[in-house]
C-alpha cells in the first residue's frame, strides 16, 4: 500500500510547534527559578496528589454471587418461630383470664362475703358443737336466728315506709286544698282542684309518666329477683364454710409443710376473733342504742318507736363516724312533724348519748374484741366502698381489724424512750440556751452542760461514762 506523500509544508509546520513548545517549558521553568514559592508550591501539589493516591481507599470489592462461594442469602433463627408463638399464646391465656375474672367478679365478691359471714357466726357455732351439738345443726340454728332478726328488722321498716306511704295518699287531698287556696290568695286567681287534676289527666307528660313506669317494672322484677338469688348464694357459701370450717382448714394445712401449717392455723384463729368480736361487740351496742332511743321516742310520743330504734341501733353501729348522725336524722324528721321542740329533744338526746358510747360503753366492749381508731375505720369504709361499693363497707372494718391484728402478732415493738416530746410536750429552747452559754461561760465541759439543759427542761437523763478531757 502507498504511503502519503510527506511535504515540505508539514514538516516545517511541525518543526515550528515543536520549538513553540519547548519555548513555553523553558519559559514556565524559568517562572519558577524566579519564584520560590511557585516552586514551593508546585512540590506540595505533587505531593499532596501522591500521597491522597496512596491513602484513597480501595474501592469496594462486589458482593460474592450466591453460590459462588459466598455466605448466601440470611436466614431467620430457629428459636424466633418458637417465641413468637410462645408470646402470641402468653397473650391469649391473659386476655382469656382477664376476660373470666371480669365474668366471674361478681360470684367472688358473693364468695368474700360468705367467708367473713362464716368467721362471723364462727365462735357461736364452735361453742355449740363443743357441747355436743352437730356442727351442721349449730351452724342452721344460728343462721335460722340471724334471718329472723333481719326478717324483724324488715318488717319493722317497711310498716313504718307502709304507714307514712299510706298516711301521705290520704293526706295529699288536704296538702293540694291547702297549696290551691295559698295560691289563689297570694296571686288572685281562680284556681280548683277538680281543673288541675283534669289538666294533669290529659297531660302527655303522665301518660308517657306512666308508660315508662310500666315499661320499668321488668327491669324492677329482674333486678329484685337478682338480688335474692345473690342473697340466696351468700348465704348458701357462708353454711358450707361455717359448718365444713374443720374440713376446710384441715384440707388448706394438707397442702403446706408443718412449719407453714402452724401459721395459717393461727392466723385462722386471728381471723375468726376479730371479725366475730367485732360484729358481737357492734350487735350489743347496737341493742344498747335501740334500747335507750326506743325509751325516748316512746316517752315523747313520736309514732313508729320500736322502727325507729331498730334503724338508729343498727345505722348508728355498723357506719362508722357518721352513722350516728344519719341515724338520728329520720326520727327528728317524724319527731319535727308532732312537735319542733321534740325534734331538738332528740337531737339533744343523740349527741348525749353518743359522747357516753365513745367514752363509757366503746371502751370497755371493744379492749378485748376490736379496738380501732375512729379515723382508721372511716377511711376503711371509704377505701372498701371505693373498691367494692357496699360489700366493700360491710367487711371494710373486719379486714382492717385482722390486719391490726396481724401486725400487733408478727411486727415487732420497742419500747419508747422516755422523752417529753413523745406526750406532745416541747423543750422551751431558751432555758436550754442559757444553761448552755452559763457551762461555757464557768469553764465547765460538754457534759456538765447537757445535764444543766436537762435539769432546766424538767427532764432527766442516764448517760454512760464519758472519757472526755
């Protein structure tokens, strides 16, 4: 193949830019010759350059193909299937007890109280079978007088509601007569009864009134009926444990070692004084109080007596503080209808006999049964209603009487030193000032000091030997 010709054109066009580029080199290397810190700086360029070569990192090696003797793809542990399991059915066995506790909250509750029921009757029905009765027959005896006083106590109450019922029908013809003429009197109008009692027929307001009415008295029925049967099992429960107590403590000890069987025995025994002293204790007084009112109210007159002394009796002993007040309250109200000056009579009478119940009677019915603070049985009851409603307030004062009990039986106590301030006396700081600065003053060391203090506060004190200077 012919090779292109080379002309005498292109080799001088070379030739020249050759010499044009070697005339700009020695032209840029005589710069730096004049110009140390070009050259300074050309060196740092080159090596600033060579040294970020040699410190870039390598670059990222791909990931190995799978494989291809790679590690290949994660894989889940063997024990994360297990545990997710294992959490999923934790989960639904707490969802399925919470939701079984809920349903099973009301039979519990009818339970605690049948159990503090039993450790009621419990001292009465073991002094029966100890003189060779049948525990069973004992335990109906007993429960057999208690229906009956609840039965009285009923009765009594609701011929009293009966009465008033009855005179308030028979009265309300006379009541309307009155509010009409008063009206009539004041605001110059021509009122009757026979207009408003037509008015009122022919209302809506009644007649929906009514219809409501009827419409309620299912739920009324249900909730009666209800509560007979919840009624029925508390007491059905209380039977079983008052008349299997031995049986039942002997089945709870089979279970526990005989170190353990010794304390649950005996705080057994803490449980059946406590609450059996506290009721028995409550029940005479009550008996004591309706006693007293019933004298009263039949000396002054006021009608339904033997009601009225049942309810202050019982309202006044088994709510704590302000049980008395409310118990007072409905026989002022019937004793305010006969005569004003009979209803300040027993308000006068109440709190008489209320300042003798806490500083006579309490005292010595309660230090050998139940001895509580007023303040500590008001906030039991409050605490119980809080948790229970009124299942609460009933054993509210029991359980707070057993756990004074367990704690007087398994804390222990010091004795308490012997210091003014613990019988709410105080130090009178200036006699303690005086007879301080007077030991410095004479010289005299700490100790001389101390006992002046004593001797200025009214108080002695034994100390050990100092070996002070």
């Amino acid at each position: 193949m012919a090779e292109p010709d080379v002309t005498a054109e292109d080799t001088a066009a070379q030739d020249t830019s050759a010499q044009d580029a070697s005339a700009t080199d020695a032209s840029a290397g005589d710069a730096r010759a004049s110009d140390p810190s070009a050259q300074d700086r050309s060196a740092q360029g080159r090596s600033a350059s060579d040294t970020g070569a040699h410190d870039a990192p390598p670059p990222n090696p791909p990931p190995p193909a799978p494989g291809a003797g790679g590690l290949g793809p994660v894989r889940m542990p063997r024990w994360l299937p297990r545990a997710m399991v294992l959490g999923l059915a934790l989960y639904a066995c707490f969802q399925l007890g919470s939701w079984a506790f809920h349903q099973l909250i009301g039979l519990l509750i009818n339970i605690l109280i049948a159990f503090f029921l039993a450790l009621a009757i419990e001292p009465a029905v073991g002094r029966m079978s100890a003189r060779g009765m049948r525990r069973g027959l004992a335990t109906f005896i007993v429960f057999f007088a208690v229906f009956i006083a609840v039965a009285g106590f009923v009765f009594l109450l609701g011929s009293m509601l009966a009465g008033q019922i009855v005179d308030m029908v028979e009265g309300f013809p006379k009541y309307l007569d009155s509010v009409i003429r008063w009206i009539n009197d004041t605001f110059h109008t021509e009122l009757s009864r026979v207009e408003i009692q037509e008015s009122l027929l022919r209302s809506d307001w009644l007649r929906k009134y009514v219809q409501n009415s009827a419409s309620g008295v299912l739920d009324i029925s249900a909730t009666v009926l209800g509560g007979l049967f919840k009624l029925l099992s508390i007491f059905l429960f209380s039977f079983y444990f008052a008349a299997d107590g031995p049986r039942l403590r002997r089945t709870l000890c089979s279970l526990l070692p005989p170190a353990k069987q010794t304390e649950v025995l005996r705080a057994w025994e803490i449980a059946v004084d406590k609450t059996g002293g506290y009721l028995y204790s409550r029940g005479l007084m009550a008996l004591i109080s309706g006693v007293a009112h019933y004298i009263l109210l039949e000396i002054l007159g006021v009608p339904y007596a033997p009601a009225l002394a049942v309810w202050v009796g019982l309202v006044s002993q088994f709510i704590p503080t302000i049980g008395t007040y409310l118990a007072g309250a409905l026989p002022m109200l019937i004793a305010f209808t006969i005569n004003p000056w009979y209803a300040l009579w027993v308000l006068g009478f109440v709190v008489i006999y209320q300042q003798f119940e806490n500083y006579v009677l309490q005292p010595k019915l309660t230090s050998k049964t139940v001895d509580i603070h007023p303040a500590v049985a008001f906030g039991s009851v409050v605490a119980g209603t809080a948790l229970l409603g009124a299942v609460g307030a009933l054993v509210a004062i029991p359980a707070v009487a057993t756990l004074q009990a367990f704690l007087g039986a398994y804390v222990k106590r010091y004795a308490v030193t012997d210091d003014p301030r613990v019988h709410g006396h105080r130090r009178r700081g200036g006699g303690q000032a005086l007879a301080r600065l007077r030991g410095l003053l004479r010289g005299r060391d700490t100790q001389e000091a101390e006992d002046e203090e004593d001797a200025a506060s009214g108080t002695s004190r034994t100390s050990g030997t100092d070996d002070r200077p």
